[in-house]
C-alpha cells in the first residue's frame, strides 16, 4: 500500500479534544502503478496524484477568496465526495458511496422499467418544487417524487457529515457548492437548499475553460474537478493536499519547460480526460441498463429471502455466498465458542442498559484493554447524570465517571464524556 497524510487542523495536545486532526488516504500499489503505466502510454507523466475529494477544494481556492466554512460536493454517477473548507484549508474530507445511479435505480425499481428508461427519465423531469396540474404532469410528479425518495440516503449521509464537523468544530457551515455529473439533475440546487437549510450553488469555474470544449454537453459540471487536479499539480508551493507519488513511485523526471508550454499539456490533458470520460460513461450506462434488466428477473426472490439487505450488488452470487459470509464475519467480530468478550458485546451491553425514554445520543466510541470513553448528548443534566447510574449497574464495569458535561453552543442540548474503567 502506498500511504500519504497532511493535517486538517491544528491542537494545541490537551486531551483528545483538542488534538490534531489528520486526514490519511491509502491505495493499493498495483492499482497507483496501473494509473501511472496508462498515462505513460499516453506519453504523460503525472508528478501529482491526488484524492478526488480535494479536487474542488483546489478549484474553490483559485477562484473563490472567502473566510467563511463552507462545504464542496462532487456529486457523481456512483460515489460522492465532500471537503469542507474553513478559513481557506481543508477542515474535513469524506467519499461516500452514492449517487445518480441510486436515483435511477430508485426509479428502475419503483416504475417497474428498465434503467435506461429510468436515467432518460430523471434527466428530463428532474425534481419538482411546486405542486402542478394535468396528466401529463401527475406522471412528472411522480417521477419526481421517486427521485426525492431515492435521495433520502444521500441527503441523510449529508446531513450527519455536516453536522458532525458543525458539532466537533462547534463551527457552522454558511454555503454548499456542488459540481460533478449527477448535479445536473433540474432543480437540486434548491431541493438541497430547502433540505439542509442551506444557501446552495453551482461551483464554476471562468466561462473562457468551458469555451474551449464546444460540443461537449454537461462540461460545466465535471469541469471544476478536472480543473482541481490540474491546479495541485501546477502549484509550485506546497499545498494542502496528498500526493501517491512517493517512494519506487516517485515523481523523479527532469522537466524545464514555460509556463505556456505547461499550460497547453494541461488544456490537452482536460480536453481528452472529458471527453474520454463522457464516451465511457456511455458504454457503461448502456452496458448496466442490459445487466438491471437481466438482474430484475431475479432480485424479488433474492429480497425476499434476505429482506434485511440494502446493498445488492450480484444477486446471484450473494445469495451462494450469504451463509459463509456471515460465518466469516462472526469469528472476525469474536464469535464462536470460548470468546472473549469483545466491543460490539460491551456496546449491545450497554444499549440494553440504557431505558427506552432516556433521551441519549451516544455518538462516539472507544475503547481499549483498560477504559471505554462514551461521547455524546442528552436533552438535561439529570438524565446525564441517571445514565451514569444505570452504567454502574453493569458488572463488568469497575468505576464509571462524567469526566465532562456542558450545555451545546444552542444551549439546547447537553454534551457529556463519560470515563469507563474495565
């Protein structure tokens, strides 16, 4: 694996609270290496390769000159990445694994229609903010209220990373930019703004980059990250930022050209990366649309059998390999005779523990050989002070301290740190 890292923020080392915070990014080396090999037959040599989580983050500071915390979001066909920005760096950085192509699915599934259909219908009707009238709207209507359901994980995923960093950096975010492919959707500008009760915009970048890509339809949205990994590459300063080239990887050519020279490798360099971009999206959407059709013949039984599932990727194959998986898991978690008792067991432990009406958020968890450190919140001191009550009922736990509990900057909520001695 080759690692890289660079700091978010940082503490001054007075407890956990105040500590550093890093953000540390991995890939497999065969896979650096199969990046790195396709670009050299192309007779390009990259010196950087960064996180596509950053990209906006470049692409906002060079254009963008704001103080404020704000968040980017490169909504893409099947993942999404989020960096959000305070006072100019990098604060908090996360991927996670939806977008468009779980809206179309969503509409696939519901509709009972093929996923091409589905795609050409979330494009052309895409969300709709007001009430209408007629047939030919009712139909509109539907389809955009199959597509707000199909967001209902995402925009849940969303709105827990915003408010963990507003809760862990007792910071507010002011304004959402979003780019990438699957912002194109008509109206989720606004949708977000009314959902996250946030002031939401398209990032963009100068009209002269998007008029050198005539024809190329779409260009604004997927242009600010390609334009993010340009620029980490082209800063002669060190930024903030990761880059995979290091170690037998490392960037080591000899290069002394202009800076227009430079500048027009770059233009190429977008120019090909879109447009060989939007040619493969088309293949694989053509490609998936035959596979759903295929795999709808067989996801009922499969939900059926195994009603609990969310993420269905290979029905077929998940439904031989469900039973062994699950195994596998168990003796992973600790299962299994003569186990000792592990973390998800102190953590079921405790949720039995704690009574149905107390109002308690647990939203952190560590534990090590000695102590377990409970993070979270609660509506009042007293049913703070009874969850340390009902905890010293547990056995297994010699000494249970409130090592901290303040009211939250609303003043609507108590924060609380509870000590656990095992």
């Amino acid at each position: 694996m080759v690692i890289d890292q660079f700091i978010l923020s940082k503490g001054n080392g007075a407890g956990p609270e105040h500590g550093s915070s890093v953000c540390v990014a991995l890939i497999k080396k065969e896979t650096l290496k199969d990046h790195i090999d396709s670009l050299k037959g192309a007779y390009i040599d990259p010196k950087v390769i960064e996180l596509e989580s950053l990209a906006l983050y470049h692409t906002y500071t060079e254009w963008y000159k704001t103080e404020d915390t704000v968040a980017l979001l490169d909504i893409g066909a099947s993942r999404s990445n989020l960096c959000i920005v305070s006072k100019g760096k990098p604060g908090y950085v996360r991927t996670f694994n939806r977008g468009g192509n779980g809206i179309t699915s969503t509409i696939q599934d519901n509709l009972g229609i093929g996923f091409e259909e589905a795609e050409e219908k979330k494009i052309s009707t895409g969300i709709i903010l007001y009430e209408t009238t007629g047939v030919e709207e009712d139909d509109k209507e539907t389809v955009s209220s199959v597509i707000k359901k199909g967001l209902d994980p995402f925009i849940t995923e969303l709105k827990q990373s915003l408010h963990a960093y507003e809760i862990q950096y007792n910071e507010p975010v002011s304004k959402l930019y979003i780019a990438g492919g699957s912002s194109r959707l008509i109206n989720i500008d606004k949708f977000l703004g009314n959902e996250l009760d946030l002031e939401v915009e398209h990032l963009s970048v100068p009209n002269e980059m998007l008029q050198k890509l005539p024809g190329v339809e779409g260009a604004g949205t997927l242009i600010p990250t390609c334009i993010g990994l340009v620029l980490r590459g082209a800063q002669k300063k060190h930024a903030s930022g990761l880059n995979f080239r290091k170690g037998e990887y490392f960037y080591g050519k000899e290069v002394k050209e202009s800076t227009g020279r430079i500048l027009y490798i770059i233009a190429a360099i977008i120019v090909v990366i879109l447009l060989g971009s939007i040619d493969f999206y088309s293949r694989y959407q053509d490609r998936v649309a035959r596979h759903q059709q295929i795999k709808s013949d067989i996801r009922k039984a499969y939900i059926e059998t195994f009603p609990g599932t969310t993420n269905i990727v290979s029905e077929n194959q998940q439904l031989k390999s469900a039973v062994e998986e699950l195994k596998k898991k168990v003796t992973a978690l600790g299962g299994g005779k003569n186990r000792e008792m592990g973390a998800l067991d102190l953590l079921n432990t405790i949720n039995e523990k704690i009574p149905k009406e107390l109002q308690v958020n647990i939203n952190d968890f560590f534990m090590d050989k000695s102590k377990i450190r409970l993070q979270g919140n609660s509506d009042s001191f007293e049913n703070v002070e009874r969850l340390k009550k009902e905890l010293e009922g547990i056995t297994l736990f010699k000494k249970v301290d409130v090592s901290e509990a303040k009211l939250s900057a609303d003043q609507k909520l108590v924060k609380f740190r509870i000590i656990i001695d095992l």
